[in-house]
C-alpha cells in the first residue's frame, strides 16, 4: 500500500500497511517535534493537528487528535503540524496566545495553536463560544482557560476583517496561516485514491481501537472506510434520514435537516466526546463499538433507526438497531457483514425529541447513564414513543415495555410516575466505577422525568414529579 499526502508543504509517500498512527509518523518518521505525546486516548489534545480534505476544489480543514487517527486516513489529504503554520515571526494565533499569557509551560500550547487555526480556517462560526468550543479537545494544565479565552477573542477580532470570498489567500495576507495554502489544491488533486485492501480488519475513525490495542493494532492489516470517498455522506428520501456509515459525529451534528427538525441537535452532540474526536468518530463505529453506554447509540435507538448490513458478496439485509444487540458486546453480525447505511424518520412537528446525560464532568466524559426520548403527540395525547437508556445493563437498552406503555396514553404526572415503574422492572444495573446500581436507577428515573419536565414544561414540573 503506497499512502500519499502533503504534510504541511511537502508531498510524502509512505509504503506500509498504513496502520501505524499519523503521530508516531510525524514524530519519528518525520521528526516535527511540535505535535505532543499525552495520553494518547484523544483526551488532552497534545497532538491535535489539522487535516485538510480537497472538497469542490477547495481544502476543508478540521482538527484531529493525531494518536488515534490510522496514518491511511489521511492519504489525498493535506496534514498541518504546528511546523506547518509558522511564518516570518509568530502568526496572528500563536501571538494572541503569547500576548495574553496563554502559555506558561508550552506543552499543549501546539494543541491550542492548531484548533484555533482550525477555527480561523473554517469561518463557520463568529461569536466567542464557537472561538472557545474549537478548543474544547485540548488541555492546559498551567495558565487557566481565561487567558485563551482572551486569545480566541482577539483571534476573533482578526477573524473578522477576513474576506470570505477568497478565505486561504486572505488568512495568508492576515498572517495567519503561510503563503504555501494557496497551492495546496492542486497538489491534493494529484492524488489517486487509496485502493482498498480486502478481507482485512474493518477501521473507521479509529478513535476507539487505537486506544484499546494501540501496539497490536499498528502491526495489523486493515481495511480502511475511508479509502472509499463515497461513504461520508447524509441524505434526506422520503422523510428519511440517510447515514452512510463514514459520516462523523461533526458531520450529523451540522446536518440542517436534523437541526431544523430536532431543537438543541447540535447542544445534544456537544455532550459526544470533543471536537477533534468528533471530526473523525464514525456512526457505524459507535454502533458497532456496542458500547452500554455510548451516546450516539442511545440516541438513534429513540429515534427507531435502521441500519442495512452487506457481506462480501453483496448480500444485503436490513435490521431494526433495537434488535442489533444481543448480549454484552455480542451482535446480530456476522463476521463479513459491514453496516452500509443507517436511517431514521426525520421527525416531523409533532415529533419532540430529548437525550439527557449525567457523567462526571459534562464534556469529554462516558456517561454514567444517559436516555433519550422521541415522543409523537396530538392533543396531548402520545402517539408513539421512542425510549432508550444506556448503562443499566449489558447493552445499549431500548425501552421496548417502556415505550409501549406510553402509547396511546394522555400526557400527565399518573401516565409518567406508571411508565417509571415499567421501566425500572425492564433495567438491570450494576455497580461499577461509573456508580453503584441503586444510583444508577435513581439516575433512570430522574432524567426520564426529566424529558416530560424538558419536553413539556407548561403541563409537567419537577414539584408535581417528586
């Protein structure tokens, strides 16, 4: 396998199974120094880089924790290090930070240099808290937040003269980023795409494979999702939601037709992991990963998702996500079969939607228990509904008695107090590190009041519940 991209402004050509990770390439192959070794799960953000995809002849660039990301995932695409952003004196980012004593040892302040260029690059957003939300991957132990958060203001502030028309070239005239973007378009477009090695270990994003088996999985042979460009993608088809199974948690979170249907989508992700994760967290991974508490799972099981399965002979077959899990870690899947698609009803008005989480910390945290909730009313009256909770058992749990109870029913205090009982007989906890299995269930029973309190807060409230 010959792999193929540009790290910062040179073209590199790596022979190799391409399962080591991009870090260990930068540093020992490569020898940038600037992009840190932390804790290697994706949590510090030591090693965050940027990665650049050729889109519609311009270079879209998000941040990435570098120890997690396969080094043949970026092949076609343009890797920045914080090397990669230096120019003539400091650039506009690195001297907001150093103006505003961003930095006291220096060693996740390459982190930060990264993920706020990120966000210069994007132009996405231009308010203060998308400025501080780039951040959100990275740690500092040493100066407190409030000291970058004033570099991101005057990062901002620089942002906002920034002429979107022609963005790369007048970052480069801002002194934010080097005069060599403006040619890296062309030279991604010279890239043939990776060819596809069969009947190899399956990897996606990568995010939760290289943390758990991070020197056996570098020496593997793996078949790589992303050498196949047509699987990031969302469609929307006769009011379903389509999810190929290469489509990132960023990508569903800024997805307009889940946004504009479901109020606070993109808060409710925001709760997943962190944005360099984010960036390249797979869907089908998450599903696959069976984790009993992962949330993008607990989320598409109350939304009555399907996913569609296809062996190595084209064989396809589709399956509701409430009947994928089987046992802990075990599923409805044999051992040739990919998940290529998963879909959902794009809810309509009547459709109200709440996912809840309680972990330790609020972000970049596993849930101790989270549940989500679609409700379909008329007239105060349920329809449908949709409940699912995660870590009060083996798997990630649809409500199935749950949710049949509070169908057809009107919505009030008796209605929620009986549907609670259903659903304590249908969880099973255990006391783990996460918490002892009585809290747990007095978890479950607080956040699924806390969706009639949420969804319904002129008829429901938390004196009338308790």
């Amino acid at each position: 396998m010959q792999i193929r991209f540009v790290l910062n402004e040179q073209m590199v050509i790596v022979s190799g199974n391409g399962s080591g990770t991009l870090l260990d390439f930068i540093r020992y192959e490569a020898h940038l120094k600037g992009t840190k070794i932390g804790c290697r799960e994706g949590d510090c953000g030591a090693c965050t880089v940027l990665v650049g995809t050729l889109h519609d002849e311009k270079v879209l660039y998000k941040s990435l924790t570098s120890c997690l990301t396969p080094l043949a995932n970026v092949h076609g695409k343009h890797v920045v290090t914080v090397e990669g952003v230096n120019i003539n004196g400091l650039n506009k980012v690195q001297e907001s930070i150093v103006t505003h004593s961003g930095t006291q040892c220096g060693f996740c302040t390459p982190g930060f240099v990264m993920s706020l260029t990120g966000f210069a690059l994007n132009g996405t957003d231009s308010d203060l808290n998308a400025a501080i939300g780039a951040m959100d991957g990275n740690i500092c132990r040493c100066t407190g937040y409030k000291s970058l958060e004033r570099a991101a203001q005057s990062v901002l502030n620089d942002i906002h003269s920034i002429d979107d028309t022609n963005r790369t070239n007048s970052l480069i005239k801002a002194q934010f980023i080097p005069e060599y973007f403006s040619t890296i378009a062309e030279e991604l477009a010279t890239i043939e795409p990776l060819s596809v090695v069969s009947e190899a270990i399956i990897v996606a994003g990568g995010t939760d494979v290289y943390v758990k088996s991070h020197d056996d999985v570098s020496e593997m042979s793996l078949q790589f999702l992303s050498a196949k460009p047509t699987y990031d993608h969302i469609a929307i088809s006769d009011g379903q939601c389509i999810l190929k199974p290469n489509t990132t948690v960023s990508e569903l979170m800024v997805c307009k037709h889940v946004l504009d249907a479901i109020p606070g989508w993109y808060q409710y992700l925001k709760l997943v992991s962190s944005t360099p994760i984010r960036n390249i967290a797979t869907i089908a991974g998450n599903l696959v990963n069976a984790s009993p508490i992962g949330d993008l799972t607990i989320i598409l099981l109350a939304l009555n998702s399907k996913i569609t399965m296809t062996d190595t002979h084209q064989n396809q077959r589709t399956i509701w996500l409430k009947d994928f899990y089987k046992g802990y870690k075990t599923l409805d899947k044999t051992e040739d079969e990919i998940i290529t698609e998963i879909s959902f009803r794009q809810p309509e008005s009547h459709t109200l939607f709440n996912f809840e989480k309680v972990s330790k910390r609020t972000h970049l945290d596993i849930a101790s228990v989270n549940t989500a909730i679609a409700i379909e009313t008329r007239d105060m009256l349920i329809l449908s509904a949709g409940c699912s909770v995660g870590g009060v058992g083996p798997i990630p749990l649809y409500l199935r008695e749950t949710s049949k109870f509070l169908a057809g029913r009107k919505i009030n205090v008796e209605t929620i107090h009986l549907a609670e009982q259903v659903l304590q007989k249908e969880i099973n906890p255990i006391s783990d590190a996460r918490g002892q299995k009585d809290y747990k269930r007095l978890l479950a029973r607080q956040l699924f009041f806390s969706h009639f309190i949420t969804l319904f807060p002129s008829l429901i409230n938390l004196e009338d519940l308790i």
